[in-house]
C-alpha cells in the first residue's frame, strides 16, 4: 500500500509540474492581440512623432516680455496678441505671469504646451531706426520659458518670457528642440 500511495503521489506531484510549466511556457502577452510588443510600442510612437514634425510648418516666435509690457504691473488676465479667431492672453499674479491662455472663439480653449530654453527665441523690437538695446533687456545665460499653442493652420505660435517674469519658473516645462524649419 505504501508502494501505491509513493506512487500516486510522484504521478500527481510529475502532473502538477507539467501543468505549471504549461502555464509558464503559455503564449506571452506580446503576441496576444491588443498586447504590443513594448518595443514596437515605442518605435511606432517615434515614428509617428518623426511623422508629426515632418508635417509641422514654422514656429512663430513672440517676445512675450515685449508685448505684455507694462500690464504685468496689474494682476489680472491680459490679451497679448489675437489673430483671426484666437486671443492669446496672459495671466498675471504679483508682478509674474501665472500662464498663457489661448482662446479660439469657435472650438474654445487650445491645448497650451509650455517649454524652456536657455537661448533667445524672440528678438526685442524697437521702432526706429536704431536698434539698440538697453542692457537691462539683455538676458545672459538665462533660462526662457515659452508658452506656445498651434493656429488653425498648423503652425505654433510661441510666446517666451524670461524665467524671472514667471510665476511657478520651470515648473512642468519641456526641453524646447527647435524644428530644422522653424
């Protein structure tokens, strides 16, 4: 009897092993359907990414210090450019600029992405012949920070502000890598 009882428990501890190497050995996620490889995942969003930037025009960069001038002195929200139906404007809190708010007047409020660079974007204009500069209008090794939304024709509008004007800094910012067309 023990001879049987040994036996049965070898056949039935050999049967549990098989069926756990079964289970083991199943088809792995990556090849069910809806489970994509996490490689192929991330090529096909590298791809669509290239895609995207291919097919993205210029970028059109604005001086946000420039055109929000003396308003910052005034808390408040502050229209800093419109064109066609898209009004651009800022928040601003204490003499800082809480964020850029883009309005369309047809499909409401745009998706507004926020970067940092530590090069100039936008120029100062000045009207006038000369074009000269103050000195405290140049920013040396200073961080920007540009808020910037896409138009109805595709192109993004961006607007830099130094790090200094900015409420939260470099909070939640992204590395600016300008296109090869802008």
């Amino acid at each position: 009897m023990t001879r049987k009882n040994r036996f049965l428990s070898l056949l039935v501890a050999a049967i549990c092993a098989i069926a756990f190497a079964g289970v083991t050995l199943a088809a792995k996620p990556e090849s069910k359907p809806g489970h994509e490889n996490k490689a192929a995942q991330k090529d096909a969003q590298k791809e669509k990414g290239e895609q995207k930037q291919a097919h993205q025009k210029k970028a059109h960069h604005q001086n946000g210090k420039q055109l929000l001038g003396e308003k910052l002195k005034s808390n408040g929200h502050h229209v800093i450019a419109q064109s066609g139906d898209i009004t651009a404007s800022v928040e601003v809190k204490n003499g800082k600029v809480a964020g850029l708010h883009a309005k369309h007047a047809k499909k409401g409020d745009l998706a507004v992405t926020k970067y940092k660079t530590n090069k100039k974007m936008a120029q100062v204009e000045q009207p006038g012949p000369a074009r000269m500069m103050a000195v405290q209008d140049t920013y040396v090794g200073t961080i920007y920070i540009g808020y910037s939304y896409f138009n109805d024709y595709g192109e993004e509008d961006i607007y830099w502000f130094p790090v200094d004007m900015i409420l939260d800094g470099d909070t939640g910012a992204i590395e600016y890598v300008p296109s090869d067309s802008a």
